[in-house]
C-alpha cells in the first residue's frame, strides 16, 4: 500500500513514501475500510520516522485524510502529467523544513506506465509492454 519514493532534496536524498497503490473492493467500499488502512498505514510510518508520504489521487478524498496540495511545502511532481490538485502529501513528525525538492517514483510506477494522466489522443502514448522507458535507470538508484 505505501511504495517506496525518493525525494531529490538540496540537501540530501530523502527516503519517503507514496499511498499507492490502495483499492477497496467495490462490494466493500464506503464502509471505511480504506480511511482505516491509510491511517493505520500513517501511523506505522510515522512511528518508522518516515517524514512525508505523497499520493497521487482525489484531492477531496484524501483531503479528509489530511493530505494537502504538495506544492504548498515546496515539493515538486515527479511528472508534468500530474495535475496540480491531485498531488498531495503529508508531512510526519520526522519531517524537517529543508526537505523539500522533487519526487522521485521507484522504477515500476514507470514500467507500468502508472504515472499522471496520458493524452489518449496522443499517437505513441505508452512504453510497450516489456520494454523499459529509456530514461529510466535502475531501481534502486
């Protein structure tokens, strides 16, 4: 549910989390059970002084969680493809001012093209399947 990330801070790499990804059964959902898994999830983590956790979803959704617009702390998408209001984060008791830069997904999210939103008008709009993004380096760095 939480996924490693890295954030390209000035000072240092920061090891941090991204919420994803996390799904509900349809038959089982608006009974509470993804607002418990992510708060369960939040507090192990902040007991693991992990510093921020992003996602990258519904901004009322995770609003309610307590995730706020990620800019607004000085952290930058990891994709231009990202819409604004859908990148959020939660900064944990471990997190210090300094820490602020740009997200750095784990090599799936780019393998599996899970990444922003695609253009579906666009005419090459995927890596295909097998093959690795050229841009993309081994994981982890």
């Amino acid at each position: 549910m939480f996924t490693r990330g890295l954030l390209d801070a000035p000072r240092r790499l920061v090891d941090v989390r991204v919420l994803s990804p996390l799904a509900v059964l349809p038959g089982h959902q608006r009974a509470g059970i993804g607002v418990a898994l992510v708060r369960h999830g939040l507090r192990t983590l902040a007991a693991r002084a992990v510093p921020v956790v992003f996602v990258e979803g519904d901004p009322a959704y995770y609003a309610r969680l307590g995730f706020l617009p990620a800019g607004d702390h000085g952290f930058r998408k990891p994709s231009p493809r990202i819409p604004d209001a859908a990148f959020r984060a939660m900064t944990l008791p471990a997190y210090e001012p300094w820490m602020t830069g740009t997200l750095v997904y784990s090599e799936p999210f780019w393998r599996h093209d899970a990444v922003g939103l695609r253009d579906p008008a666009a005419p090459e709009n995927h890596v295909p399947r097998g093959e690795r993004c050229p841009t993309i380096h081994a994981w982890p760095p």
